[in-house]
C-alpha cells in the first residue's frame, strides 16, 4: 500500500467536502438575504395597510352622523394613524435597502402619507364638516382616496400582484 496515494486521496476528499461545505454556507447565505428582503418589503407593505386603515378609522369615527362620538375618541383614533406611519416610516427605511423601485428618484410615499395626515388633522377640528360614505373624491378633505393611491402604488412597487379592484 502506497501512503503517499492514500494520503492524496484524503486529500481529494478532503477537498471536494471542502467545496460541497462552501456551497451550501454560499447558498445559506443568499437565502437569508432573500428572506430578509422579502420580510423587509413584507413589513412596510404591512405597514402601509395598517396606517390606511387608521385613515379610515379616523374618518369613520368623524363622519358619524349620530354625532355621539366625542372629538378626543377621533383625535385618539388619529394619533393612532400617527403610530402606524412612524410604523411606515421605519419599515420604508429598511425596505429601501433591499428594493431598488423603493429607491427611485421622486417616489416618496412615507412623506406624502404625512402631509396628508398633517391635513386631515386640521380637518377634524372643523365641526362643519362630514365626510361621505366610502371617500369622496371631490371632496379635499376626505384623504381616503389618495391614501388609497399611495398604498396601491406601494403594493406594485414591492412587486405585489395586483388586489381585487384596482
């Protein structure tokens, strides 16, 4: 028996384990990413369903026409809407970094989802107004309709199919 060639051979072996070793470490690696990627997007497209229906809560709650419900309960269902965007906001950050169609120049849902919650706060101290059935679209101050927009939009840019209706 010749010890040079058996140890040449432990050696091959050696190697090839070697290299099966670093392709599955290779391949761990890669689907953690993927799996970070898809939760992050996951998460601010989660996000986003979550403030939209806040915005709709808040709007329900003002346009009851019973008029019991108090103003602190709809400013309270507002700074709810609130959390959900520093929600949004935080999600978008991380999302950001795994999608690049997040990333495009000018697209830039998290500030507009805060102006519009900025107005709709002005807009629940006006005792004049009711907001109308499902959204209005001609109506300025209802926002429903353009969070609706942004929140479809977001679903397409995270590469989501899109939803029923839209």
């Amino acid at each position: 028996m010749d010890w040079q060639a058996v140890g040449v051979g432990v050696a091959a072996v050696a190697a090839g384990l070697s290299a099966i070793s670093a392709g599955a470490s290779w391949f761990s690696a890669y689907s953690f990413y993927r799996t970070l990627k898809r939760t992050s997007v996951d998460a601010f497209v989660a996000a986003a369903a979550a403030l939209q229906g806040g915005v709709y809560k808040t709007i329900k709650l003002k346009a009851n026409t019973r008029n019991d419900i108090p103003l602190p309960q709809i400013l309270g269902a507002f700074e709810d809407a609130w959390a959900k965007w520093l929600v949004l906001n935080q999600t978008a950050l991380v999302a950001q970094r795994y999608n690049k169609a997040l990333r495009e120049p000018g697209y830039d849902p998290v500030s507009k989802l805060a102006r519009l919650l900025s107005e709709l706060e002005e807009n629940l101290y006006d005792l004049n107004w009711r907001p109308h059935g499902d959204g209005d679209p001609k109506d300025p101050k209802d926002i429903r309709t353009e969070v609706d927009r942004i929140v479809y939009e977001i679903h397409v840019k995270a590469g989501l199919p899109r939803r029923p209706g839209n």
